[in-house]
C-alpha cells in the first residue's frame, strides 16, 4: 500500500501474535461472566478493553517493524487501510442490496406472468 517492506506472510505471522492477548482476554472474560454479578461487570469491560489497547498496540508496532515505517507512516497507513475496508463494506453492502431488488423484481415478473 505505502511501499512496505513486509511480505504477506509476515503480515499473517504478526496479525496472529498480536491477536493472543485479544483471544486471551476475550476468553478470561467468558470464564469471570460465570462467577461475577452484574454490578462487577467493570472487571469483564476493564479485562477486555485492556487486550483490545494492547491487540492494536501490537498490530500497530508491528507494521512499523515489519514495513520498516515511521510511526507517522505507520498511523497514515493503518488509516488508509481503515478507510479502504469502509469502502469495500459500502461496495459489498450496495452489492448486496442491488442483487436483492433484482431478485424480487425476478420473483414480481414471475408472479405476475403466473395470473396470465
């Protein structure tokens, strides 16, 4: 994207490690909503906030190591990245729309030639 010097597989290697303390929180809150009450649920918050920061610090240091970037580069490079999935969303979810009305267009015309 920004001329990085990091090949795919290194991306796939670093995106998993950095996904561990994510995994890991996401899991020890699953166990603790067992055993707390509904007024200790700011553990469970505070437990899966803190691997979400340290998932995004990872995958954030992680493209500047892997890529060989500045952190400016590095923080306009994971913007870019964001704002390119907001668009392929957008595009997939027009997509979506697009071939539905043409699917109940089909199904009106059928109906319609059904009464003839």
């Amino acid at each position: 994207l920004m001329d990085g010097k990091g090949k795919f597989y290194d991306i796939y290697i670093y995106t998993g490690y950095a996904a561990i303390p994510l995994i890991m929180a996401n899991f020890i809150s699953f166990i603790l909503s067992f055993v707390l009450t509904y007024s200790e649920a700011i553990i469970l918050t505070t437990v899966n906030n803190f691997g979400t920061i340290w998932f995004v610090f990872l995958i954030f240091a992680g493209t500047i190591v892997i890529h060989e970037y500045s952190g400016k580069k590095a923080v306009l490079t994971l913007f870019l990245s964001l704002g390119g999935i907001v668009i392929l969303v957008f595009i997939m979810m027009f997509f979506v729309s697009i071939v539905n009305n043409m699917t109940e267009f089909v199904k009106i015309i059928i109906k319609d030639l059904s009464f003839r």
